[in-house]
C-alpha cells in the first residue's frame, strides 16, 4: 500500500469522513391504516380512489410521487431534508418514505394512496442489482402496507394514455355523465416501443403479484 500511495503521489492515507448516523423513526401516525393502490397509468385507480373517498373515513392522497400532488412525497421530502440532512442518503429512504407515511395518516381515518408503475423507482437502495424489483416495491411489502392492485390490458391502457397525452384530458369532466364531444383523434405508434412497454408492463404486473403477500394485497382486472 505505501508503494501505491507513492506512485501515486500520496505521503499518507487520507482521512476519509465518517459514515452519517441513521436518520431517527418519528412515527406519529398509524401506518397500518394506510391502503396503498398501485397500477400502470390509465388503469383505473384514480376512479376507484374517488369512488373510495367519498367514505367520511377515507381519505384520498392522491398520487403521492407526481410533482403536481401539494402534500406529496416530494414536498414534504424537501422540508424534511432541512431539518434531517441525512435524508438524502438512499440508506434513509425506508425510514423516511415511513415517517412521510405516518405524517399523511396522523388521525385514525383510512387514507389511500397512489404509486403508479412508473413511478417505483423513484425511491432507490443504496445497492441494487440490475434488473431486480425496485426498492419501493419492496418497501411496500417490508412494511405490511395493504395494497390494492389495478391490472387492465396493456394494450388498451398504453394507447389510451398515448391519446390522454395528446389531448391533454385525462377524465371526464367533474359532474359530466358523458365525455365532451371530440374530433376524431389520429395517433401514430411506434410498434416496437409499444411491444417493449407493453412486455415491460406485463413484467412489472407478475412482480407486484408475486412480491405482495396475497393476505395483504386485492389483484383485479
């Protein structure tokens, strides 16, 4: 080693900095009251959750990893990361996607939350192999969480939200029995992208079935 360190320049061995303590556990909520629903986009959660929330009991959160949701996972991670620097480590990531958990289900009421597919790898593991399931996935089953699965045809919810994003209307309109009318929509697709996603969503559908214990988890097409 003192013949490396001299090739390379080096008169001692730097000190390197000390591993950050682990974050602390601030629950004060009640994780087991939390139902998660997971499903690729355009299949149906949404409508189910607002179907759910209309309970006095249930509470609806939304799609707590879009950028657009206000009490999401991503602002409260920015203030939390004021007050708990280390955060930002990925080995803090179970801690602190628990702790975001509790904070959103501090009464004893039941509130729903939304992770869409393509949105589980968001949250990573300090160590990953490639290609394995992704971290949040398995944080999910790590904390008993229960979960509701959506699963709808690929084909079908893959094109669907092709046409969502060109037209930029994704429901129907609040209070409406029927969609606006439309002029005929004319979407090109690219066939090879649209059989990788759809082997891709296939794949991601066995791995929450096969991940989430079936006591604790309600698959349906």
């Amino acid at each position: 080693m003192r013949t490396l360190l001299r090739v390379l320049g080096l008169d001692s061995t730097p000190d390197f900095p000390a591993l950050p303590a682990p974050a602390p556990v601030l629950a004060d909520g009640k994780l087991e009251r939390c139902v998660v629903f997971i499903g690729g986009v355009r299949t149906g959660t949404t409508v189910f959750r607002h179907m759910l929330g209309t309970h006095p009991r249930i509470t609806d959160r939304f799609e707590i990893f879009n950028s657009n949701t206000p009490h999401g996972f991503y602002p409260f991670y920015r203030d939390y990361l004021k007050q708990q620097p280390e955060a930002i480590f990925p080995e803090q990531n179970l801690t602190t996607f628990s702790y975001y958990l509790t904070k959103l289900n501090a009464a004893d009421d039941l509130s729903l939350v939304d992770i869409k597919y393509e949105h589980l790898a968001h949250l990573p593991a300090p160590w990953r192999m490639p290609l394995s399931p992704p971290a949040l996935l398995r944080y999910v089953r790590d904390l008993n969480l229960k979960v509701i699965h959506l699963r709808r045809n690929p084909f079908h919810s893959l094109l669907s939200n092709q046409v969502a994003l060109q037209t930029q209307r994704y429901t129907l309109y609040r209070g409406a029995d029927v969609a606006p009318p439309t002029s005929e929509i004319r979407e090109r697709v690219n066939r090879h992208e649209l059989e990788a996603n759809i082997r891709e969503r296939r794949r991601v559908t066995r791995l929450v079935d096969d991940m989430i214990p079936e006591a604790r988890r309600l698959s349906f097409d």
